[in-house]
C-alpha cells in the first residue's frame, strides 16, 4: 500500500514534468508486467523479504499506473470532460476486476498460483501492446498551447 502510494505520486510527477502520456504510461505498464512475472517466480522463495520487495515493486508500478491512465485517457478524449472519462475508465476497471477475480478463483482451484500469475501477467502484457497502438492525440495540450498562444 505504502509503496503504490508512492508509486502514484512518483509517476504524476514525472507525468507533470514531461507530458508524455502514452510513452509514461506505457514505461510505466511494462513495468507493472514485470514486477508480476517477478512476483510470480519469487513467491515461493524460503526468503519472506524478497516477496516484499517484489510486492512493493509491483504495488508500486500498478498504482502508479492509476493517475497516469486517468491522464492519458482524458488527454486523448479532450474536449470531453475528465469526469466521463475517468467514470467511464472506473466503470470498466470494476467490472474487469470482477471477472478477473471470479476466473482468478476458480483457476486458484483448478490450477497452481504460478500459472494465475503468469494469465494475470500475460493480460498486463496485452495492456501494454494495446497502450503502444493507441495514437498519442495530444488534444487537452493543444487547446492549452493554442490559447496561451491566442492570450499573447
């Protein structure tokens, strides 16, 4: 918790600095891809700190993944307002949660927690290939640049 915590102040800073939606976001997902394939293949070790470190790394990259992809989405649907976005980005994380977590159980029954892990990993993968395809339209930064230009 504490390390995801940080994980989003971290990457809304770096999102402040650079403006660099999509390439901060995707850094930031294949990150997040990362930490769980390590989580995946260090949760067995006899050593309980490195499980920590590997928990710490991957809460750190998934939460700090939120802020960016509430940016990112509502940068690329400019004009439409942050508020539809980010509604419509909650709506569809509830419900992909909800069926993760349902076929999550029931392949914990049927199957080892190595191979949940790595179905889980593999979706974060899909995440960050279908995050490279999306156009990096840059619309909310260009009505701000177009109107500081305008007020010159």
């Amino acid at each position: 918790v504490l390390s995801g915590m940080l994980g989003s102040m971290v990457c809304g800073i770096i999102l402040d600095k650079t403006h660099q939606y999509k390439m901060t976001t995707f850094i930031v997902y294949v990150f997040s891809f990362i930490g769980m394939i390590m989580y995946t293949f260090t949760f067995r070790f006899e050593s309980i700190w490195i499980v920590y470190v590997t928990s710490a790394a991957l809460g750190f990259f998934m939460t700090g993944y939120l802020p960016l992809g509430f940016e990112f989405a509502a940068e690329i649907t400019y004009p439409e307002s942050e508020g539809t976005s980010s509604g419509l980005l909650n709506a569809s994380a509830q419900i992909f949660g909800i069926l993760c977590t349902m076929l999550g159980e029931w392949m914990f029954r049927v199957t080892d927690d190595r191979i949940l892990n790595s179905c889980l990993a593999g979706v974060l993968l899909l995440g960050s290939i279908m995050t490279m395809m999306i156009k990096p339209d840059y619309r909310r930064q260009a009505a701000i640049h177009a109107e500081k230009c305008a007020n010159v």
